[in-house]
C-alpha cells in the first residue's frame, strides 16, 4: 500500500512492524503485517513515485495499492464515503490506467485542489474525486508488470473552502503541519475550516481503515 501520509492509514498500521529502510539515497519507514506492507511516501507525484519504487523493488509485491484522502468532485459524495477506483486519469497527460475492477473515476492533479478547480476537473473529467498522487503509484506499478488498484476515501467534499495548504508542502512531500497550525490559529476566519478539515480527516481515516481491514483477503485475491 502506498499513502501520502501517516494520518491517512495510521488507525490500520499503528500495531504494525515500523522498519525503516533506504532506498536510491532515501529512508522510507515501512510498516509490516504478515503479507501486507504500507509505506507513506508523501503528498504529490514524485513523492508517490518514489515510494512506490522503493516498496516494489524492496519488498517484490504482488499487487500494488493507492491508498487515502481524496477531494470530492461529485456534490453527492460525503466525507468518509470509501471509493474502490476502476479508472484513474493523470490529469498532467490525459493518461488513463484501468485497475480492472470497482466503478468510480479518480484525477490525479498536481496540486491541492479547492472548490473551483474541482468544478474544474468534474466537467472535464466526468470524475467523482481528486488526489494527488494515484496515477503515479499507478505507473510506477504498470513499470513493473504490477497489478495495481485505487481504494480513496473523501476527506472534503466538492463545495468545501479549503483552506491555504499548498504553500506548506516540502518540496519531499511532507506537510508542515507546525508552520500551517501557526499559519491558521493567526488568522480567526480559518479556525472554523481547519477543525472541520481536522474532524473531516479523522472520520475518513477511520473509515478508510476499516474498510482495508474488512476487504484485506478480496483485494488480494
């Protein structure tokens, strides 16, 4: 499996193995659990492309797994709605990977996406989500003959004001989430964005989570 971030699959690996391990001049903490392994490369393509190379060439997997957040494009989708993805679109291309099961659309675009540009990307795309890293994970494992599949979850939905977060993404793909704490709690008419992104995240970290665990066995099937 490979994540953005910790958060997005912590309730399913926090008993699991940690087991940091370099790879082409980079640490990468993977969590182990029987024939499972996760790895949280980061938010964004090259962060996503990494990771999904140091897992397929440490560990030799037999399928690949997108895991985590993604941002709503249809208006009826709610926070916590777990998404199996039977098509991904890199939006930077138009590149399209069929996994060959499930039934929703999922966009791969290259930055945080608000309230306009999902508008943006749901007319052009005919997509129900947005992330920002699948279409990498994707082609990473279509490189090594790799069957690969998408399991998203939304965080935010369509119409939701997100709040400024691009600027605090390391060109690593971690968040700095100090700096962005400090950023908000300065600045009043954020406070309310930020606690419902915060709450939003962890009801879908939960479902998500649970979700992998109930379907471990089919996914790998």
């Amino acid at each position: 499996m490979v994540a953005a971030l910790e958060r997005e699959i912590w309730p399913l690996v926090r008993h699991w193995r940690a087991s940091d391990r370099d790879y082409s001049g980079r640490r990468f903490r993977f969590f182990e659990s029987e024939h499972r392994v996760a790895v949280c490369g980061g938010v964004g393509a090259q962060s996503a492309r990494r990771a999904t190379e140091a897992i397929v060439c440490l560990y030799r997997p037999a399928l690949v797994q997108s895991v985590g957040f993604a941002g709503a494009l249809d208006d009826t989708l709610p926070v916590g709605h777990v998404l199996e993805i039977r098509h991904v679109i890199d939006a930077t291309d138009g590149s399209r990977t069929d996994t060959g099961s499930g039934s929703g659309v999922l966009v791969t675009f290259s930055s945080v996406a608000g309230q306009e540009q999902k508008a943006k990307l749901a007319k052009a795309y005919q997509a129900q989500a947005v992330d920002m890293e699948a279409a990498s994970v994707a082609k990473g494992a279509e490189a090594h003959g790799l069957r690969f599949v998408a399991i998203k979850v939304i965080s935010d939905e369509s119409r939701f004001l997100m709040p400024p977060m691009e600027r605090f993404i390391r060109s690593d793909g971690t968040f700095r989430s100090g700096s962005f704490a400090l950023y908000a709690a300065l600045r009043p008419w954020l406070w309310g964005p930020v606690i419902r992104l915060a709450r939003n995240g962890a009801k879908a970290s939960h479902r998500l989570c649970e979700f992998l665990s109930k379907n471990a066995g089919a996914q790998l099937a």
